[in-house]
C-alpha cells in the first residue's frame, strides 16, 4: 500500500544498476544458473539494455562470499541465523560489488538497508569480499563452434575446468536417463542432451534427474553434461546449459554424432569438437526439423513464438 500511495512501479525500479545488482547476487553466493534466464527476460520486459555476457563479466569480478550449497556447505537457514541475506547486501555494498544507492520498495537504498545486519559472532556461512570462499563468481558463460550464441555453468571452484572425451548423443531426457541407468556412460564421455530447448522442449527442462544420476554413479568428476535445456540450483559438476542456437532450431548442437570429440575449457570459456566448418556444414545440410511435440493449444503457440536461451528464452508477438 505504501509503493502505491508513492506511485512507485517496478519500472521504477527496474534500472541497468539494479540488475548488475542481482546478477552481483547470484554470482558472489553461487545462485542457480536460471538467475540468466529469469533476469535476461526482466531486462528484456522492462526495456534495459543487458545481454548474456553481461554475467560473465560481473561474474568474473564478483567473489563468492556465501558458502552455500551444493558447491559449499550451508542452507539457507544457516544465512537467516549468520545474520540474513541483509548481511551479504552489506557485505557487498562495503566491498563496492553491487550499487548501494540503488533505491529499494521501502524508498531506503540497498546500503541503507544493509547498514543495520547483524552478525551472528563465530558464524562461518558468510565471509567478507577480502577474504572470500572463491575469488570469482559462480556463473560462466561459455562461447565455441558448438554455442556460437552462449552456454551457461555453474562452478563452484572444486571442480575441474577442463575436460575432453566423445560424445553420447540423446534427443531426449528420457533416453539419456535409461543410458545412464543401463551403466552405458563412461569415465570420459560428454553427455550430450538435445532437443529440449526453449522450442524443443518446448521449454526448457531441468536436467536434475540426470545430473543426479551422473554423480550417484560416482561419475560427477569425469563425466560431462550439455544440453540445450537447462539445470536447478541442485547440479553439481561439469554440466553446461542453455546451449545456443537449440538444437531445435538447427544449432550446431543438432549436428552432434556419438563419438564426436568435445573439448570444454572453463579457463577459456570454450565449448568446441573436432569438427572443421565444411563437416558443420554438409552434416546441418542433412539435418530434418523434427516434428513438434504439440501442434495446438498454448505449448504450440508458446514454442512458435519463444526467443533463444540466450536472450532469456521470451516470447514474441510476431
């Protein structure tokens, strides 16, 4: 009641500062990689200016101050009792990582609104940017010949940043998830998931299953996951979402074989397979549109008008 006695809307609010913000947020506290997602498609909605590599670059200059899991240690109970989601905000308006002037629904700013955390004596959930759990953020945005247009992963700093292997190609969910149950993914394989994009799907899945999957079969840390759809706050390991073009529309993902040698690179921000442009080409040439999961009702609509992941996965009137 009080915003609107004010007059003030969340366009007011709504500012390319506010959305460095939570971008700042979910990097330095290691937040799912669907804050992409969402806030590409607020920004698009509310007419800021903001594009996904956007997150590699606040990402790369946020620390994790929050040690939180499934990369760390905590819930998010633990941080209501270090003293709350107010004690980041101070922590990192202090440390000049998000714009504290930025005005709140209260009409107070994020610094003001920070300035009276307390801090529970002896916690150890929430750290200070000086001495972070990991001296850059959460959230990487991988670019290569197999996501001209950008992935999304989440790392929490102990994983490896480098891997090469073959191929194991499934056009969905569900054969991916028998492969796995049957014991036929390997130490080394790069499991490859396609088709359940944003058109494909259409939407995009959580491929927690999966993941879980991987990792209960103690193969969390030599096996590889991309996929067109995309993960919870849950997964853990070396799995890249949001794979752009999808599969669906002809992105070079569709073009994947089994065996295909894949090489991710964290560092370099690199997701590629040995595979040169005219064998992209003659195999893409070949390639025929599959049949839409529904040809009526509101998923029809929704996947003939939905956006790329790599613009927040919107819908559009034309």
């Amino acid at each position: 009641m009080d915003l609107l006695r004010r007059d003030v809307r969340p366009l007011d609010l709504a500012t390319r500062d506010a959305f460095e913000n939570g971008i700042a947020a979910a990097a330095g506290t290691g937040g799912s990689t669907n804050a992409v997602l969402h806030l590409l498609a607020i920004a698009r909605e509310a007419g800021v200016p903001l594009t996904i590599d956007d997150f590699d670059v606040i990402s790369r200059r946020t620390p994790i101050v929050a040690d939180l899991r499934p990369g760390g240690k905590y819930v998010a109970t633990d941080v209501d009792r270090a003293g709350g989601i107010q004690l980041i905000a101070k922590r990192m308006v202090e440390a000049h990582l998000v714009h504290g002037d930025m005005p709140t629904p209260t009409g107070r700013t994020l610094a003001q609104e920070s300035s009276s955390a307390v801090e529970t004596p002896g916690q150890q959930v929430i750290a200070t940017a000086d001495r972070p759990f990991k001296p850059t953020g959460g959230i990487v945005i991988m670019r290569g010949d197999v996501a001209p247009e950008g992935g999304v992963v989440k790392v929490a700093g102990h994983e490896r940043t480098y891997h090469r292997g073959p191929a194991r190609v499934f056009d969905r969910e569900e054969d991916a998830m028998h492969a796995i149950d049957a014991r036929e993914i390997v130490a080394g394989d790069v499991v490859v998931i396609r088709y359940e994009g944003p058109k494909g799907g259409p939407g995009m899945r959580e491929m927690l299953g999966v993941t879980g999957a991987i990792v209960g079969q103690g193969l969390g840390e030599s096996v590889a996951l991309i996929t067109d759809g995309r993960f919870s706050g849950a997964t853990r390991g070396l799995m890249i979402g949001h794979i752009a073009p999808e599969a669906a529309v002809g992105g070079p993902i569709a073009a994947l074989q089994d065996g295909d040698v894949i090489t991710i690179d964290i560092d370099k921000r690199r997701i590629d397979v040995d595979l040169d442009s005219a064998q992209f080409a003659q195999r893409l040439a070949g390639w025929t549109k599959p049949k839409p999961h529904y040809t009526t009702g509101v998923f029809a609509k929704y996947a003939a008008h939905v956006s790329s992941a790599s613009e927040g996965a919107i819908t559009r009137p034309d």
